[in-house]
C-alpha cells in the first residue's frame, strides 16, 4: 500500500479528504494524520511517507517550515501542498522545497484526484525503474515500448535501429494491444505483480511475435501480432489451476509504435464496458466503439432522490433509484452515461451529505467506500446493490437525527439570535460554546449541520453584511466601519472585503450610492 500523510490542523479536512480518497481508490492507501508540521516530523522519523498533503498555516509548525525541515531528512515523501487562494506567495516558497503540486481550499475532487494519480505514477515508475536493472534483450524491448505510453517525448528517442535491436520490427506490420486485469479486482487496473505477468508468460509459450509489459500505472499490457492470441490466452487461463478469472480488453488493429497511446487509450476505455458485459473475458474495442445510442443523464431524477433522504420513503426512493439506474438503458449505453450518473450519486448525495454531518457519518460512508467510482465493481448489479444499500442506511442515518432535531433547532436558533445582536464583540466559538454551556466539539459541527456553513464563515459573512449596511447608509470612515462591525483591524476588513466582494469597500460604496440615484 501507498503511505499517505495528511497534515493539517483541522480534523474535518483530515477525515474529509480521507473519505473522498478512500471512496475513488479504495483499500490502496495506508493513512496517518497529523495536526501541525512538528508532530509530521515525529510520523516521519518512525516511518517514511510515500505522499504528503500538508496545509500551510497551522499552529506549533506550520508548512513552510515543515518542508524546510525535511530537506535534512533521507527520504523524503511526494508533497502537496493545502491552503486558501489567497496564500499563493507560501506557494512558491514551497516550489524552492521541490514541492510536487499546490491544491487550493476547498479541494476539488477532480483536482485531487489528478494530482494523486499522477503521483502513484511517478512513484511506480521510479520502482519499476529499478527493477529493470540488469535485464536481458526482451525486457529492454518491454522498456522501449513502456517508455513511449509514459513519456509524451519518447517517440524522438525510439528509432527504427532500436526497435530491431529490441526485436520489434513487426510493430510496423500491425499489432494489436490489450490490457490485462484479473476479476475480483473490479475493472481497474490492479498493482505491479511479477507473479501474474510470470503466469501470462508461461501461457503464452509457443506463440510468436507478441511482448509482455507494464503500463506504467501498475496495469499488465500485452502487444500481439496476431489479435487471436488473446482469445486463445483467455482460453487456456480458463483451464488453468488459477482461482481468478481474466479480463483482456484488447484496441484495434494499428500500425507502427506511434499508435500505441492511441491503442492503449482505446483498451482503457474497454475495459471499463467489463461492468456491463461481465459474461465476456475478451473485450473487444472494434464491437465497443459500435455503440454509438445516447441518453439524457437523469439529473432531475438525482436532485429528487437527493430531496426524499431522510424523509422515510424508502420505496420512493428505491422506485427512483431503478429508473436512474435503468439496467436496460445502461446496458446498450456509451459507459460514460453510467459515469456521470456515478459522480452525480457522488456529488449530489454523498457528498452532501458528509458536508453536513462531518464525522457522524463519516464510518459509514468508508464502508461503502468502493460506491465512488464504478471501476471497483466487476458487475453492474454488484454497484446497483451497494449503491441502493448506501442510499437505506443514509436515509435511516438523516431520520435518527432529524428525530433529535427539535432541541438542537431550538439551541441553534438562540444562538443565532445572539450572533445577530453581539456580531461585533470578540466572537470564537469557545466563547459563544462557553455561553450557551455547549460542547465544543459538539457545537461546531451542530453549527455546520443546521447553518450549512461553518461559525467562522457564518460570523464573517454576517459582519460583511452589517459593513455594506454601513458603507451605503452612513457616512462612517471605513476604519470606523470595521471597528463597529467587529473585525480586529481595518487591513484585515479591506482585503477581506475585496476578496469576498471583489471590489475595495469605497468602491462598493460609491457603486451602490450610484445605483441608488439612477434608480430614483
């Protein structure tokens, strides 16, 4: 497994971002959490980390100089760096520590997942690196043509000369290419295994002109002349002692090493089709690319699933979920049309409601982890059931808590009343938990739960608010504006205001005043 480290001093973006990562690549990362750069350091020095997500401002140590720290260590992790927009200039002191990539707050899933992606690349590839050494003649071949899929620049470096040194003249006959995955696995491609592409190789003893290798992303490929081979390779792993069972998706036929990304790109986008052809071991791109039938993603239909959790219909939302999810309509569908439907589930639903509940549901949503991306099933029913059985256990999950509601409701709607009325004073939240003899910890995500939005956003929105009041109906000085609406100093209520707004505070005023006579 990967070791991943995510340093940060707020636990809801730890757990956060472990939920969303768990749920695209399940069971692949060892985690380890920590609040503050210092006691990363202490992780480190027991254990070294293959990957480190790290914000920037945190108490004790924070990331600057964590990374700072680091140069002086023997191993150092892959290291990402977190924060706000507005903290481009830590960015680039960041760059000068060989920092790999920058994630602004609040994280996109697709950003985050590219960046983890083109991480777990770089570090297979340094580790398949290292296992080539010393090589006969066939694997220095399998390097060539692993070279040219993991290196846009390579094609210069792969001349003619080389490749019949490297016994690939055929390549410019005709080939085909095919990816190779194991069920059980889901459809994804599974980690380097030396074992598994040593029992491909023995099946495949007696055929000629055809090369085993890697993708450079932990997947086994294999480039044939005669496009027969596979279906003869599924044949005899069939009949073989092996317990798994093998999945081959294979391109069309091209020509030259130049078609290889082409050809490579074609396989991964077949093998994604082994959900809904689950009968089939040879998946073939030719009969893919066939099905050319499109549909109208259901969103409305996800936005009123969305609306009845929690509400004890349970067979609403069953009957709503099998027409999002229609069997007939997915089965002769581009895979793309179950794609989205998947990240809309993700993104609507799930992630929703994590947003709300924080932790609360935090263990349940890590049990039904491999929901996130339809790759980790080998058959459609398989994420049909896990899906339907993840949407029962939420419902039942929000229904507990609205049950509780009433006396948080109640609380919370007194609290905002004082935030209302003292939104200048010295607010935290260990002072306004302190006056309504409230948990902390419990406070801040009730807070979050009924408000939407955390204290800290809600008391900042709600004193810019009370400030634009001022600017358009007053003719108080902004220095004066800031002091009454209770931000600690004027410089930090300008360059909030200009953030938030995207204009300076005269400016809105003089904006505003002027709307005001034009429209009188």
């Amino acid at each position: 497994m990967i070791n991943l480290l995510i340093v940060d001093d707020e636990k809801n973006i730890r757990r956060g971002l472990q939920s969303v990562i768990e749920r695209q690549f399940p069971n692949l990362f060892n985690y380890r959490f920590a609040e503050n750069g210092q006691e990363a350091l202490e992780l480190l020095s027991q254990e070294p980390a293959d990957i480190m997500f790290t914000d920037i401002r945190m108490p004790i140590m924070d990331g600057i100089e964590l990374l700072e720290q680091l140069q002086d260590h023997p191993v150092k992790p892959e290291v990402v760096l977190l924060s706000g927009y507005n903290d481009f200039v830590y960015a680039q002191k960041g760059i000068r520590c060989a920092v790999k990539d920058y994630l602004v707050k609040p994280v996109m899933r697709e950003e985050l997942f590219s960046v983890l992606e083109r991480l777990m690349r770089d570090i297979r590839m340094r580790e398949e690196r290292v296992d080539k050494a010393g090589e006969d003649a066939v694997l220095v071949a399998a390097e060539l043509v692993t070279l040219h899929l993991t290196q846009k620049d390579a094609g210069d470096a792969i001349t003619q000369n080389k490749l019949k040194q490297a016994g690939l003249s055929w390549l410019d006959t005709g080939y085909t290419l095919g990816l190779l995955t194991r069920r059980g696995r889901g459809s994804q491609t599974s980690s380097t295994d030396a074992v598994f592409r040593n029992q491909i190789a023995e099946l495949l003893q007696g055929h000629m002109d055809w090369i085993l290798t890697r993708d450079g992303k932990g997947g086994t490929i294999i480039i044939a002349r005669d496009p027969v081979m596979f279906y003869q390779l599924a044949e005899r792993w069939r009949l073989s002692v092996y317990e798994s069972q093998l999945r081959i998706a294979i391109s069309e036929s091209v020509q030259g090493i130049e078609q290889i990304r082409w050809a490579y790109s074609q396989t991964k986008q077949t093998l994604k089709y082994g959900i809904v052809l689950p009968e089939l071991d040879v998946l073939d791109y030719t009969s893919i690319s066939e099905r050319n039938e499109r549909h109208v993603v259901p969103v409305e239909l996800i936005g009123r699933l969305s609306n009845l959790m929690g509400m004890g219909r349970g067979n609403e939302m069953k009957q709503l979920l099998n027409q999002i999810l229609d069997v007939r309509i997915i089965s002769c569908c581009e895979i793309g049309y179950l794609e989205r439907i998947s990240q809309l589930l993700n993104e609507e639903l799930f992630d929703k409601v994590f947003h709300i509940y924080g932790n609360r549901v935090l263990d349940l949503l890590s049990h039904y982890a491999s929901v996130g991306h339809i790759g980790n099933f080998d058959r459609f029913e398989h994420y049909y059931a896990f899906v339907e059985q993840l949407l029962d256990n939420l419902d039942r999950f929000i229904q507990d808590r609205r049950e509780q509601a009433p006396t948080e409701q109640n609380t919370m709607q007194k609290v905002v009343a004082y935030l209302q009325t003292h939104y200048a004073d010295n607010l935290n939240m260990a002072v306004v938990s302190n006056h309504f003899s409230l948990n902390y910890s419990y406070f801040s995500q009730a807070f979050q739960e009924y408000y939407g939005e955390s204290f800290s956003n809600y008391v900042r929105r709600l004193r810019l608010d009370k400030a634009k009041e001022l600017l358009v109906h007053s003719d108080l000085k902004v220095y004066e504006i800031s002091d009454q609406v209770g931000f600690e100093n004027v410089k930090h209520f300008t360059r909030i205001f200009k953030d938030t707004e995207g204009i300076t505070a005269l400016e809105y005023r003089s904006q505003r005043r002027l709307f005001e006579i034009q429209v009188i």
